[in-house]
C-alpha cells in the first residue's frame, strides 16, 4: 500500500513541490530564530521543528534514510532550544525584582 502511494501523482506533486515550501518554511524560520525579540526566536524554533519534520517526510518519501535522521535530529534540537529558552525566559522574569508603587 505504501509503495503505491510512493509511485502516485499525490506523491509526486509533494515531493515536486512541497521541497519548495519547506524550503521558504526553513528560510523563514532562520530569520525567526535569529531575532533579538524573545517571543520572535520561540516561533522560530517552532517554524524551525516543523519544517525539518516535514523535510524528514520529503526524505523518507525519496527513500534517504541518512537525511530522515539528520532532519528528525535538527527536530528535536530545535524543539529542545524552544523548550530551554522559554524555561530560561520564564526564570528571568522569575528572578527580576518587581517595580511597586
């Protein structure tokens, strides 16, 4: 079943095309991550954990076992650097004196 879907028209417009939107998808992500705006670089390292899951699909459609596990890897990365920096920016907010009136 699953190698019927690999030769489908379905499947040969996704890998003609959606290369294209994870390409624009990762493109934006890196100019998210590298934001001096907190909230900005957070998205980013979500946009950034989607586009290398959906580039992860794309390679495991052409059947390159090496660059499913490059891009589930920069996956996890990037959720992890999503998950320490919103923690880092919640313990800042955390350890800040408050203003009182």
């Amino acid at each position: 079943m699953f190698e019927n879907f690999l030769q489908s028209d379905v499947a040969e417009n996704f890998k003609q095309y959606g290369q294209w939107l994870i390409l624009i998808l990762s493109i934006l992500s890196l100019m998210l991550v590298s934001s001096v705006k907190h909230e900005t670089r957070l998205k980013g390292y979500i946009l950034t954990g989607i586009s290398r899951f959906s580039g992860a699909l794309v390679f495991l459609l052409v059947d390159l076992p090496a660059f499913v596990i490059a891009n589930l890897i920069q996956t996890y990365i990037a959720f992890r650097g999503y998950y320490k920096n919103k923690k880092a920016r919640e313990e800042d907010k955390d350890d800040k004196p408050h203003k009182t009136d």
